[in-house]
C-alpha cells in the first residue's frame, strides 16, 4: 500500500507546478493582481482557469492563492470563520498537496488566508495578505444587469443606483437591511462589493495593514485592496452605517466584540452564541478567558 | 422644403424671452439631423430652433419617424449626421461633441425623456419613491428624509396619493405609471423634456387628465418640451409650435393653430381631416 501510493504520489508530483497552476497562467494572474492593486476597487477581469473543484468552493479565491503563494509561505483557509468546514479543509489539502506549504490555524502565524466569508478576529498585519472567495463581484448587478451599462457606470462614476438600493432598504425594513456584500466606496473612487463577509466586518477593510486580494473564478474578476486603502461603506447622512452588535457575550470565550454565530444545543429550543472565528476563540480559551457555557460544554469535549 | 424651414425659423418664432442680462437665443437649435437604419430612413434633414419655455409638437402618422427624430435628438440613438446645439445659458454648446460622461449628466439632470410606455422609464423593481428620488441620489444627495420628502412632494404634484410612495409601480395603472414617470423626471428641475406619446395606450378619460397635468406643469415650471404624439388633440393642447413629419422629413411646420386651422401641406390636410372625422 505505501508503495504503490508513494509511486503515485510521485507521478503526481512531476504531473503538477508548484501550486497546480502552470507558470504562464501565474503570470498572466499576477499581472491582473497587480493591476488590480494599482487601481484599488476596479475590477480586472482575467482568464479564469478549469480548477479540479466546482466553481462554488472559490476556485477565483484558489487562482488567486495559487498565483501568490511561494514555497516560504504559511497559509490559512477558513469558511464561515472556522477552519475545519469542509471547504476550508479541502482547499487547505489541495495546496498541501500541490504546494507543500506549511498551513497554520493562527491568523497570527499565517501569511497568506483564504476565506469565503470572514475576515478574522485578530487584526491584521503587514505581509499578510487576504484572499476572498467572491461569487458575485458586480455590486451594481442588482438594479443593473446589462455587463456593459455596469462598466459604463463604474467608469463614469454613475453610483447613484446604489443609494437606490439602499432607499429601499430603508423604505421596506425601517433601516439598512443588507447585511452581507454591503457596499464600499474604495478611496473615494469605485463602488466594490467585498464579496460575502458579513457587514461587521467592513471596518476592518479600511485602512488595514494587510493585502485584500479578491477572486470571482465563474466571473472571471480580480479586484485589490492594497494596504491602508480608505474604504468607506456606502450610507445615507440620517442612516449611518452601523455594523451591527449583538446583546450577548460568546458563550465559550466570553469575547463581547467578535462575530457570533447562533448554535442550538438541544430539542428544547436552547441556544448559545459562540464566536464564528474559531481560532480567535480557541486561543482566547487557551489564554484562560471563559464565558457563560465555557466549563461544561470544554469538559463534555474532553 | 426650404421655404417652410425658412417660415419656422422666422416668420412663425414668437418673440424669444428676454433674459435678465440682455437677449438669449434659442435653448435647443437643430439642423440638418438625420438617423438611418440601414438603408431605411428614420428621419433625415430635420432642422428646427426651440426657444426657452416653448413646447414644439412633432405630429405625424405611425412609422413618420417621430420617435428616432426624438431619440435622436435626446442622445438615446446616434444621429448619423447633423447638429444639436444646446444653451443652457452660458452660450450653445454642440451636443454631438460632448464627452459620453457630458453627455449623461445633461440628459440625467437637465434633460428628462418620458418614454411612451412608462415600463422603459421605471424602474419596476423598486418603489415609487426609489424611483422619483433615483436622480436626487444620482446628483449626490445623501439624507434619506430630504429625499423621501421630495418624493412625496413629487407625487402630490402628479396627484398620486402619498400612501402609494413605497408601492412599486408594477401595482399603479397605467395612466398612474405615467404620472410616477413624469414625477420621476421632473424631480431634478430639468429645462427640457422630451416626450413620447405621453398619453398613448391610456384610455380617453386618463388621457384627459394626464393631459392637463402635464399642461399645468410645463407652465408652472416654464418647462421647454418637445412633444411627440399622433393625437392632434395633444398638440392642439399643449403644444405652441407643430412639425408634421412624413417619411422622416418635416413636411410643415409652424405655429400649432396655424398649421391646424390653415395647414399648407396636403398631407397636413388630411391628417387634420382625418381627426376631424372622428
Ligand atoms: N430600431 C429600428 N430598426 C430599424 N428600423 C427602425 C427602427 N426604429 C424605427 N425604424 C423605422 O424607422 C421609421 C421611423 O420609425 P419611428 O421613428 O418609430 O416612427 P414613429 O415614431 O413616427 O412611429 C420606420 O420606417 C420604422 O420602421
Ligand atoms: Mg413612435
């Protein structure tokens, strides 16, 4: 059995580059990323390569990563702010097995991240960089359909479609109800769409010390934000952005400012709210930090 | 030909309104304009001066060419030849020559197109206040109770209830649609409005009403508008100059009661005929 799997590993070794990706598409991502960066919230479309996974486990984000990683590097994937979700684990096996690169759980440690739908708890740094997951890149699709009135808008600067979206928000729910992909204003010139992350995270795209990287693979489109871009998200002067609170504690690590995901515990309708990022909780744990539920529910793991 | 173009640029101009600093041209001046769709005439030679708060009628039967010389002349189809000379006050500007970013800011701000069939000019998926309030936010306004206010304005102004403001459109009646289209361009006080058989498709009672309205509002608003239509009642109403079209040429034109009372035209006869059969 390990022979023959150690011959097999092997033809694979040889049948694949480093990071799956041929050198000639690299480039030709690097250069879209590097426009990308140049033109901060623009959308660089590029050719958009078969990856071996279906387009809705981010294979944009995986060009992306493939594109930028480096034999040196450290890499975290998460979805949905965990590290174990099946997407998470198998684009992490598929760059372990590609690559050979050193994966990491600790934001802290890790130097590039790719990520469907958060941006971690921890802050980031300088050298790191983000990848995002984006299936929808176009945040004028909603009211505007036609690809070449979109551009032309973006072009000209024609944004007021978006406030329309956001008026009847209001108009319908009393407040500003998109609570995912909520629009920005990158540096005062393009409307960007930051793919999925939940509205709470959009502060932490402006002025972060880290590269934002995004990868639409069916949309075939790349868009950057390079470090310290202002990044504002879009409001009315009577209905300021609010990125949402929640009453509660996490329930594990007792953190009051993190994002929490609701988790049912049993039949009887008994719920607790614990962190989405589960390495920034885990490490709080470890730190010695505990909340409401922490002790039975860490025993009954044990 | 010559000679009718001669008789609207002259003869039939009533006194152009003086501004406060001393004379002022013609608000809208075209010439020689023409839209071919192969090797079909749209509408070719067409020339006339629109003076600030006049409303010219361009009549003629279905398929003269009246909406491509309209489009045409709005930017919402390229002419193929000729000028469209536009003075908003600072001297004419040469409209062809603009810049595309010019050119959509005009017709988003000082311009306003209502469509015949108010479904190109709403948005269907959003409500009756998105919609009147789309060009407010497009200029930059950014306070959500000054722009529902202005909507709700608006639509008192086109007399729809204030009740209807977060209804979508895809629920008002036609001759309603109409109003929230008219509401929709008007809220960004534009000089000039292109209309499109503005009371087409409605039935007779509605089309009365939208009629006086858009009456009262040109006036209240010193409003300059061109008005496409193939109903002489519409032009007899609201228009103070007329060109009838045929094949895609003016045939005539002069001052609407003129024309109608008196019309030169064999053409113009029997279309004024024929109405007066009905
Ligand atoms: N998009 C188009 N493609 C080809 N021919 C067109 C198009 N639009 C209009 N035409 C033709 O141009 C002429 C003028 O049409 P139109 O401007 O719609 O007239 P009207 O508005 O007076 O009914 C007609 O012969 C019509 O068939
Ligand atoms: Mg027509």
């Amino acid at each position: 059995m390990s022979g023959h799997e150690n011959a097999s590993g092997a033809a694979g070794a040889e049948a694949y580059n480093f990071a799956y990706l041929d050198e000639q598409t690299k480039r030709m991502i690097r250069r879209a990323i590097l426009k990308a960066v140049a033109i901060p919230g623009y959308q660089v479309p590029f050719a958009s390569r078969e990856m071996p996974m279906p387009y809705g486990w981010g294979t944009g984000g995986v060009q992306v990563t493939a594109a930028c990683l480096t034999a040196e590097d450290r890499l975290k994937v998460i979805d949905q702010g965990a590290d174990d979700t099946t997407n998470a684990v198998s684009i992490r096996k598929f760059f372990e097995r590609t690559a050979g690169v050193k994966t990491t759980e600790e934001t802290e440690q890790a130097t590039i991240i790719q990520t469907r739908h958060r941006i971690p708890e921890a802050p980031l740094a300088e050298g790191q960089i983000m990848v995002f997951q984006v299936p929808i890149p176009e945040p004028l699709r909603f009211l505007e359909p036609r690809e070449t009135e979109t551009r032309k808008m973006h072009a000209l600067e024609e944004y007021g479609l978006m406030h329309v979206k956001l008026y009847e928000d209001i108009s319908v729910h009393g407040h500003i109800a998109t609570t995912y992909a909520y629009p920005v204003l990158v540096e005062g010139r393009y409307v960007m769409d930051p793919s999925p992350i939940p509205k709470f995270d959009n502060p932490k795209l402006d002025d972060s010390p880290a590269l934002m990287l995004f990868g639409a693979g069916r949309e075939q489109r790349i868009y950057a934000l390079p470090p310290h871009t202002r990044v504002q998200s879009l409001d009315f002067e009577d209905h300021p952005f609010d990125r949402g609170h929640w009453d509660e504690d996490c329930a594990l690590c007792g953190d009051a400012g993190s994002y929490l995901d609701e988790v049912i515990t049993d039949d009887a309708g008994g719920r607790i709210f614990v962190c989405s990022d589960t390495a920034h909780c885990r490490a709080r744990r470890q730190a010695g930090h505990a909340g409401a539920a922490s002790a039975p529910y860490e025993e009954a793991g044990a | 030909m010559t000679m009718m173009m001669d008789r609207l640029r002259s003869a039939d101009r009533r006194p152009a309104p003086v501004a406060a600093d001393g004379a002022r041209g013609p608000l809208l001046t075209v010439d020689g304009l023409a839209k071919h769709y192969g090797a079909r005439i749209g509408c070719t030679g067409v020339g006339f001066d629109l003076w600030p708060g006049e409303v010219l009628g361009i009549v003629g039967e279905s398929g003269s060419g009246k909406t491509t010389l309209l489009k045409a002349i709005a930017g919402l189809v390229a002419p193929d030849a000729g000028s469209i000379r536009y003075d908003a006050g600072a001297g004419p500007v040469e409209v062809r020559a603009l810049s595309e970013p010019e050119r959509r800011r005009l017709m988003r701000t000082d311009w306003a197109f209502v469509h015949q069939n108010p479904r190109d000019g709403l948005r269907m998926g959003v409500s009756a206040g998105a919609n009147v309030g789309e060009r407010l936010m497009a200029r930059g306004q950014r306070h959500y109770g000054r722009i529902r206010g202005a909507a709700l304005d608006w639509l008192a102004r086109v007399e729809i209830a204030g009740a209807r403001l977060d209804d979508r459109p895809s629920a008002f009646s036609g001759g309603m649609q109409q109003r929230l289209q008219i509401a929709r361009n008007l809220v960004s006080e534009p000089r000039l409005v292109f209309m499109d058989e503005p009371t087409g498709g409605l039935d007779v009672s509605v089309q009365a009403r939208l009629l006086d309205l858009i009456r009262a509002l040109v006036r209240e608003l010193g409003l300059s508008a061109i008005v496409v239509t193939h109903d002489l009642a519409v032009v007899r109403l609201l228009a103070d100059r007329l060109m009838v079209m045929k094949d895609g040429r003016v045939v005539e034109a002069g001052l609407t009661d003129q024309v109608l009372d008196d019309p030169a035209h064999a053409y113009t006869q029997l279309l004024v005929s024929s109405i007066l059969q009905v």
